[in-house]
C-alpha cells in the first residue's frame, strides 16, 4: 500500500477476522541470541500469542526496539521492526505512529535502555500519550554488557564489577514513574506467567493511547537468584485502579512483584491537528502567495 | 545624488523596535521596485536587548552586506560597543544620533563619520513616548525617495493585528516623514530610480527553507526548539498541517532524530531543523539512519560555536562535524543553503537526494540566512516530488539490503504485505538479520558507499558564475559575498569566477577540477576560525595554482572588500592558508 501522510482512513484491515492465526506466523527463523532459561523467550512467546489472538496482520504491526537483549526481539519475529539505537526505541515508534496511525505499533527493551539512558523518552511518552504499546522487559541488569547494575537493581546487589559495593542508590519503580508522567495504562506482568502476560499484552494493545506493560523477566545468567521470584510474585492489591491517588498509595504499598493490571484511566490519545488537503498543489500555490509582493 | 545602493543601520535597546523598523522599510522599498536585504542582529537578551538592525537597498538583488554602512541611526547610545564591529562606519557615512542628551559614541567618532542630532525620541513623544522606530520609518522612507503612500499603506498593513495603536503610529509616521520635509537635503540616502524589473518574492531564509522542504514532499517534523533554527520550525508547525503532516515538538533532539526516523521507516518523508549543540546531539543516530538506510534531512541552522557559543550570529563552524561527526565509516550526504534566495531549491534538493539515496542529508543553513529577509526575484524551486525505490511485491523472500548495481536496494514500508523486515542499526545481511561476518560488513560498507559516490549530481553541485583565472570557491551564505566580490573585480577589468559549493559531501572532485581549469589565483573563503572548508577541500584536491585560505570566524560577517583584498594580495606566499584575525 502507499500511505498518504497520516491517512486516518483504513485502507486495509488490521486485522482479518476470518483467518486462523497462530502465534508462529508471528516468529522468524531467527535464532535468539538469549541464554537457556533467560525470561525473554516466555515474553516473546506471549506477545505473539497475543498479536494471533488480535488476529493482526503481520505487516500491519511495527516492532521497534532500542539496544540491549530483549532489543534484540524484533529480529526474531516475522513482523516489521526497527532495532535502533540505546534508548531510543520509544521516539522511534512515537514517529510511526504519528505517521503512521494506521499501524499498531509496539515498543519494547530492557530496563537500562527504557529507564536510564532513554528515562526522558519514558517520561514524554507516557504524557505525550500518543497511542502505541511499551513492553519493559525488566530483569534489573544489564545482560549484554555482561551484568552491570540497572535502574531497577536492588541498591545492595553487589555482583557487579563496576558497583563492588552495591549502587547504593534505591531501585526505581518503573510504575510509579509512568503513573507521575501521566500514563494512562500501567500494568506488570510476569515470564513466569505467560497466559496472564498473554492477557495484559492484548488490553495494552488495544486501549487507545500509551500502554506500558512492566514484563519481569529473569537473568538467568547475571541474575540466577531471580529464579526466587516465582516466589514472590502475587496479584496487584488494589479495590481502585483508576484513581491517580489511590493508586499511587498503592504502587507505594507493593514490593514491586505485584502482578496484573495496576492503573487503567480512559483518556484522549494525543494525535496531531490536521487536515487532509483536496488539492496539495493548490494548498502549496497558497502558502506560495504568501511571498509574492 | 542618489545611489544604487544603500546600506543602513538601525540600533536600539530596551524594546525600542528597530527590527520593526527595518521591516516596515524593507516592504516599502521592495513595493516601490527596489530589492533589499534586512539583517538582524540581537544580544544575548530575551527582551529588551541591544538590537540591530542591518539594511541594504537597491537597484539590484542584493543578498549580501556591503563593505560599510551610509547611514546609522541611533535611537539609543546605551552599549553600543556590543555593536559598534558589526556597523563599519567611514567619513562618508551619516550617524544620526536620535536622544536629545545622547554624546557621540567613541566609535563614531573614531570613524570621521557627519554626526547629525535629530530628536527622534522628541519627535516621538509629542505624540506619545515610545514611537521613535515609528517616527525614523518615516523620516527614511522620505529620504529614500518612497512615495508617502506607499510607506503609508505597509504602516496600515503593519498594525492591521493592532487596530489601537494605528492611529498612534500614523501619527509618528506623519512626524517622521515631515521632519525630512523640513530640511530635504540632510541626508543624502536617495536611491536612484529602480528602473529595472523589480522584485516579486519576500521572504526570509527560514521560509525559504521549510516552503523548499514542504513543496518537496515533507509530510513529517519533529524538532527541539534551539536558536536559530526556531524559525524553520514555526513556519512549518502552522503550514505542514495544511498538508495533511504533522509536526511534533520533541522533548531533545535525540527524539527529534528518531521521531523523524520512525515516521521515515514508515515511508513518509522526514525532516528535522537544529543548530551545533542539536546536531552533536543526533550524531548517534544520524548514524543509525546511515546503517538502516533511513532518508532523512537534517536542516542545520548554524551559529557561533563550540559550545553553547553565541547562539544569536552566524558562523559556518559546523562542517566538520556535518562532514566527520558520525562513529564509524558513514557516508552521508551534506549540502549547504546559497543564499536565503537558494534555502528553497536546496533544501527541496536535499529531500529528494534524502529520499532517492536512502540516506541522510545534513543541509546547512546559518543565522545570517534563517533571520534575513530579502526582496528578490522569485528563485529556482526544487520541482519534483520525492521518489523512493519501493520494493515490489514478490513471493521470494524479500531481501530489504539486496546488493544492487546503484547500491540502491528496494524499501518496503509497513503494510506491504510479505515484505516485512527490521531495519537494524547493528550490522546485517541482504536480508537484515544481524551479522558480524566480515563478507557482510564489506559488502554493506561498500554499498552504502557507492550509492553516493557512483550518483550523478547533475549540476546542482555547485553554482558556478563568471570566467577568469581569479577564482573564488566558497560554500553557503558566504556565496552571495564571493559573487558580490567577483562582481566588482570583473568590472574593474579582473575577470572572476565563483565557484560555490552546494554539495560538500561526498565532494565532487572532478567537477571541481574541471572548474578550477585555467585558474591562477584561487582564493577559498569560508566563516570559520578553523579553515574547516580549505582543510576538505584539500584532503581531497590538488589546487592547480596557489589556493589562499579567507578564513575569518563570526560573529562579523565576511564582505566584499575581505575577499577582494585576500584574492588581489598575490604577494602572499603559496599555498599559506592565512587566518584574519575577527578583532
């Protein structure tokens, strides 16, 4: 299809309704990267699953991703993807969207390229509330550098070379953070709970406006001991998930292993002011005018 | 005696609306035939800064600054010295001093400048305070020789936002010109009868340029507010929605460039204005768009640098890193605005290359085009819309970085069915999968390489003018100095030619060469401290005679006279690139 800038007219459907789909129509021949046992894969497995039971069509959604391992995933699916630079993936798929709004559009990474090096992005796109899906695959390391604390690593973890004493420096909690920058939709979900992670994945995909799921997804590797959060994960203790105020008590309450959706508040997506001009020559020969003496 | 020509300065401080001013009087000029140039020049203030005002009128286009200045009016004394470099003065230039208990300036003093008293700031307040740029529009434009209906009907058009204070400033204007009427022969500023056909278009660098990228087929921007790029963008926001595009103000520039790169990736063609620090910011990922073949156009708005630098003057310091600021082997490519007439056709340019060649264009522009306004001749535009290589649908697997002849593979946009891919930052096959293999690293390099160096630029590369063995090669907005130069010396019986570089990357080298057949003296003149251009220039060309470098760094803007001194100074010896001082 060839778009015109911004066509908010369908052309096409997003999805096809009469066609079975599987979530391996979604996967690539790829082989990932990740290690054996690493979260990731469970995360992939369910955004796929979740793509098939939207029945979207495979070229109608844009995987974009910054740097790190779970940037790595667009390679290993059979979707349109953009693997860009650290940090950036949420620019990049704000971007599309605007230009684009006829796909659906997902971004996804690790929790040093969407709260440390991109935190900015996160924080705009969370206000800025353009509508597409934000996937954290949160293992609180920086696996491909080779185990390095991350903005969510506890402030004693003191595996890494680079922090022999532990950051010192209290975790961020993601949650929190999307819910002061004015994020809409906030939920957590968990590798080790596919069907659930399934789940928040397609409500994200379909509110209307910035979604961001938090995926905890283990580090085998760097991070063996995360093997205990199966463990620890439980359902999200809330009675009212869409009062800021309410839910801000209650993100403060969690141990950060609650799962399930956490804040859910309906409004406007941002899209752009503008018109769909009848004659682009003649709207162009107007703002010529503008010169002429 | 009317000239051909007049250069006049207006400076003020606190407000007091000399920009104003110019405006009024450059429409006037250019509604009675006459061409003109308006200059501004500000301090580091957000309000009520000193402010300058730098006119130019004449017969002819004029694109330039000339050597001096006739006239400078002051409505102000207070901090002149911040200005008083920008504003050369001779004994043939009329200082008109516009504050009843205002001394002359040293500088004027200085100069043998004719010091003439006008109480402008009086004049002004018998009416009410405050209406003395108001008031010196009208004593001009009567001094010009404008007809007072003209001068009258832009006042009208001027304040058709502020109906409240038009009958104030008809007022003022009737004061100005009358006190010209009293004494006709005080200043000697007439210019001469615009004989010739005159001017069409008014426009400053900043439309020119976002008018050049729209026509061209731009359909999405994301910025960051930076001076003095800002003004690419406000036109923009307004007209681009017009269009059906969008524009987003970004939270940096590092998601500006990205923005853009999404939106490209989905094959609607993007743009982004900045200035230095901006630009240093989207290095990383103008990269990004090198290795993913993502088109885009960097419009670059330079001013003085490093560093914050000074935000407000132009310099041309930023061709090095448009040229050498990306990690890794990058070909990219860069062009540069002529002249604010040029900003539309290469700016229209650079998204069609952007677009044709999957790749980034940095196109430079610098503050003294961006916050010009000119009367001119409507110029070139760049006609046709852009046209990137689409992928056909096929049943094969779709190979997004195939090896082609051109180097040029096909693109398929989201929504092409069966032709998914991910672009990828990360070194790939044909396919995109990433690969470190060493075959794979060699063969993208080299593709990514030859579809730039194997393109026929056609003759956009360069505006050449004129013929002789005196040659000048220059880029951007020293172009229209370097021609204004060659000007002068063709007439006083040394041909010249100008040799003015649009397209600095890749460089053409033969094309120059061939340019450069005959030459003798060759003087190459560019607005940075570091002789940035004669150091590209060099790592690539063997000057066929001696090559002198013009190397003067801004705030102050290169003029004519530099040039002409530089390029008849022979006895300089060869192949010595020699700095002038910016004191």
């Amino acid at each position: 299809m060839s778009p015109t800038a911004n066509s908010t007219d369908t052309k096409i459907p997003l999805s096809d309704t009469t066609v079975t789909r599987k979530p391996k129509d979604y996967k690539s021949s790829v082989s990932p990267i990740w290690c054996a046992g690493c979260g990731h894969y469970s995360v992939l497995a369910a955004l796929t699953r979740a793509l098939a039971e939207l029945k979207l069509m495979p070229e109608n959604v844009a995987v974009i991703s910054g740097i790190g391992c779970s940037s790595r995933l667009p390679a290993y699916t059979r979707l349109f993807g953009f693997h860009g630079v650290h940090g950036r993936a949420l620019p990049v798929a704000a971007g599309l969207k605007v230009a684009r709004p006829d796909l659906t559009v997902i971004a996804v990474g690790g929790d040093g390229d969407g709260f440390s090096i991109g935190g900015n992005h996160f924080l705009h796109a969370c206000r800025r509330n353009i509508n597409f899906t934000y996937i954290a695959m949160d293992n609180e390391v920086y696996g491909m550098t080779k185990g390095q604390a991350s903005p969510t690593t506890p402030s004693d973890w003191d595996h890494s070379k680079l922090t022999p004493h532990g950051t010192g420096i209290p975790a961020l909690q993601p949650a929190s953070l999307a819910l002061g920058a004015g994020a809409g939709f906030i939920s957590r979900g968990y590798f080790g709970d596919p069907k659930q992670l399934t789940n928040l994945i397609i409500d994200a995909i379909q509110y209307e406006g910035f979604s961001f799921v938090q995926a905890l997804s283990q580090c085998v590797t760097f991070v063996p001991e995360q093997k205990h959060w199966k463990e620890r994960v439980h359902p999200f203790n809330s009675n009212d998930i869409s009062d800021p105020a309410h839910t801000a008590a209650d993100i403060q309450r969690d141990d950060g292993f609650g799962l399930g959706q956490i804040y859910r508040h309906e409004r406007p997506a941002w899209v752009p002011t503008h018109h769909d001009p009848d004659n682009t020559k003649s709207t162009l020969e107007v703002m010529e005018k503008t010169f002429c003496i | 005696m009317s000239s051909a020509s007049v250069s006049i300065a207006i400076a003020g401080y606190g407000g007091t609306g000399v920009i104003t001013t110019g405006q009024l009087l450059l429409t006037a000029c250019t509604k009675s035939g006459y061409f003109g140039l308006a200059q501004r020049s500000f301090g580091p203030q957000i309000r009520g800064g000193e402010s300058l005002s730098l006119l130019r009128f004449s017969t002819q286009q004029v694109l330039s600054a000339d050597d001096t200045y006739k006239l400078l009016v002051l409505l102000d004394t207070d901090h002149v010295d911040r200005f008083s470099a920008e504003v050369p003065l001779d004994k043939n230039s009329l200082v008109v001093i516009g504050k009843n208990d205002a001394g002359v300036p040293d500088f004027v003093e200085k100069s043998g400048a004719q010091v003439i008293h006008i109480p402008l700031e009086k004049l002004a307040s018998e009416t009410s305070d405050g209406g003395e740029n108001i008031v010196t529009a009208g004593l001009l434009a009567c001094y010009l020789g404008i007809e007072k209906s003209v001068i009258r009907t832009v006042l009208n058009d001027h304040f058709k936002e502020k109906p409240s204070l038009l009958e104030q400033a008809k007022q003022w204007l009737e004061t100005g010109w009358n006190c010209a009427i009293s004494a006709p022969d005080r200043l000697d500023i007439a210019l001469s009868d615009a004989t010739q056909k005159g001017p069409n278009w008014l426009v400053n660098g900043s439309e020119a340029c976002g008018y050049g990228a729209l026509k061209a087929g731009i359909r999405f921007v994301a910025a960051y507010p930076i001076t003095p790029a800002s003004g690419v963008l406000e036109w923009l926001a307004p007209n681009i929605e017009e269009l059906g595009g969008s524009l987003i103000q970004a939270e940096d520039e590092l998601a500006s460039i990205n923005m853009i790169i999404g939106a490209s990736f989905g094959g609607i063609p993007s743009l982004t204005a900045t200035s230095g620090p901006g630009l240093a910011l989207m290095s990383e990922s103008i990269g990004l768009a090198v290795a993913s073949e993502t088109p885009l156009v960097i419009v670059n708005v330079m001013r003085g640098g490093p560093s914050t630098g000074i935000p407000t003057k132009s310099e041309q310091s930023d061709l090095n890193i448009a040229l050498h600021g990306l990690h890794g082997d990058a070909p990219h490519l860069v062009t540069a605005m002529l002249s604010i007439a040029d900003s539309a056709f290469t700016t229209g340019w650079s998204v069609f290359l952007a677009e044709h060649l999957q790749v980034p264009v940095i196109t430079l522009s610098d503050q003294s085009l961006a916050q010009s306004d000119a009367s001119i001749t409507q110029p070139d535009l760049w006609q046709l819309q852009p046209e990137r290589l689409t992928a056909p649908h096929s049943d094969a697997p779709y190979d997004r970085y195939a090896l082609t002849e051109s180097g040029i593979s096909p693109m398929s946009i989201p929504g092409d069915e069966d032709m998914m891919y991910v672009a990828d930052g990360l070194e790939h096959n044909a396919h995109g999968t990433p690969s470190a293999a060493s075959e794979m690293h060699a063969s993208q390099l080299s593709k990514r390489a030859h579809k730039l160096s194997d393109y026929d630029y056609g003759e956009y590369w360069a505006e050449i003018n004129g013929e002789g063995s005196h040659v000048i090669i220059c880029w951007g907005s020293v172009s229209s100095v370097a021609k204004e130069a060659a000007g002068r010396l063709t007439a006083s019986g040394t041909p010249c030619k100008v040799i003015a570089l649009r397209l600095l990357a890749p460089l053409q080298v033969d094309a120059i060469l061939a340019a450069l057949q005959g030459a003798e003296h060759i003087v190459v003149v560019e607005q940075s401290h570091g002789a940035q251009f004669m150091a590209w220039l060099r790592s690539h060309i063997d000057f066929p005679c001696s090559a002198k470098s013009l190397s003067i760094a801004g705030p102050l803007p290169i003029r004519p006279s530099h040039i002409i001194d530089s390029l008849m100074q022979t006895e300089s010896p060869a192949q010595e690139i020699e700095h002038v001082a910016n004191c």
